[in-house]
C-alpha cells in the first residue's frame, strides 16, 4: 500500500521557492554593493541611512536563508525517504538500497557524494515505470541538480575563505563578492530542487492514480457479515 506523499512535496516545494527568492535578493544586494563604495556602517553622510538599512536587510536575508536551507533539506529527506518507501511497496520494483538510506544516505562522508544521487534517480526512473509502463521523461534534471549541489558546497567552501563575512562591523566589497556567489550558487541549486522535486511528485500522483483505476477494476468482496446464503429465501411462486 503506497504512502501518500503529495503534502511533504508541496511543503518542501515551498520552502525552496521561497529560499530561492531570498537568495536571489541576497544577489541583488551583493550587486548593489559593488557599486556602492561607502558600504560600511560608520559611513557619515546623508547616505549613511540607506546604506545602514541596505545592511541590515543584507543581514536579515543571511539568517533568513540559513534557516530556509535546514528547513528545506529536512523536507526534501523526509519526502525522498516516503517517495523510496513507496517504491519497496511495487510488486515490480526492486530498488538498490533500503528505505533509510533515503535518509541516511545524506550524513554518511563519501557515501553523501553520490548515493543522495543515485536514490533520488530510482525514485525518477521507477516512479515513471511502475505509472506509465516506460521512462518518459529521462533523468537528465536530475543530473542537473545534483552537480548543481555538488557545486554549490565547493562555492561555499572557497567563499568561506575570501571575505571576514561576520567577523567585524563591516561588511567589504570581497564580503559582497563572496556573497553574491554562493548566493547565486544557492539560487539555482534550490530552483533545480524545486523542479526536481515537483516533476518526481507528478510521477507519484500518476501512479497513484494509475493504482486507484486498477482497484476499481477488481471484483468487490463483501465481509462475511454480509454474504447470505439465497437458498434461505422462498419466493412464492408466480412472483
């Protein structure tokens, strides 16, 4: 019996759209930056109001972004694991793995490099066969996604290094560099999630579908309570 799994993609769905947003306004800032010299807080001036609330908005976006990334790859786990369990319970399906490495798979070192991967291909490809019959749409999105993952951590990591970030009171133009690229590495990685998992989720709810039609096929069995023996009725003749 499949699980259903349609509520955790649209939470998940909806909470990459929004870091995407919220990235992207990162970005925009980022840029704003570049071509603003005077962006430090104590800058005096008549500009200093605009360049204070271009900051704490700078700032309010970063921790805004950190708490949409926890929330986001616990939603995205949380329906990965239910859209491979799901995949257990098809009589032609044979999946690779368990249905905790849908989850475990992704704190595991080394194993989190590919194995992430290679579920949410299966999920991809054998959602689609155990609906349509045939793979329709081939996985090549989800290629897309996982290097724009991959890539997005290795961004990180080089940026942690260019700018003093939080370090100090001010916020210098390799600060804004530094941001404005593993925001827009985060960009694209959550807007590539956010269609991955929205196209797996259709292939769910075709199956689904495809599964109830099938049952509406079957003969209907009534409970022993209400099966009767007609030999026990009389008819009166003539009736």
């Amino acid at each position: 019996m499949l699980r259903k799994n349609q509520q955790r993609a649209r939470t998940a769905r909806l909470i990459f759209l929004l870091l995407a947003l919220d990235t992207g306004g990162l970005v925009l800032l980022s840029v704003l930056a570049q071509f603003r010299p005077e962006w430090a807080r104590d800058v005096a001036g008549i500009s200093y109001h605009l360049v204070a609330a271009l900051y704490y908005l700078f700032a309010l976006l970063n921790f805004v972004s950190v708490l949409l990334i926890i929330a986001g790859y616990v939603t995205l786990i949380m329906w990965l694991r239910r859209a491979y369990y799901n995949l257990h319970q098809l009589p032609d399906i044979r999946p690779d793995y368990s249905d905790g490495w849908a989850a475990g798979a992704w704190f595991v070192p080394f194993i989190n490099f590919w194995r992430p991967y290679t579920i949410m291909r299966e999920v991809w490809q054998d959602t689609q066969r155990a609906a349509l019959g045939r793979i329709v749409v081939p996985s090549t999105l989800v290629g897309w996604w996982w290097v724009a993952s991959v890539l997005k951590l290795i961004i990180a990591r080089i940026t942690w290094h260019m700018g003093s970030s939080f370090d100090s009171d001010t916020f210098t133009q390799e600060d804004m560099l530094a941001t404005s690229l593993d925001a827009g590495a985060q960009l694209i990685a959550a807007v590539l999630t956010w269609q991955v998992i929205g196209r797996a989720s259709a292939f769910e709810e075709e199956l689904a579908l495809r599964q109830r039609i099938n049952q509406l096929g079957q003969p209907l069995t009534l409970p022993v309570s209400h099966q009767t023996d007609q030999s026990d009725y009389r008819m009166e003749e003539g009736y």
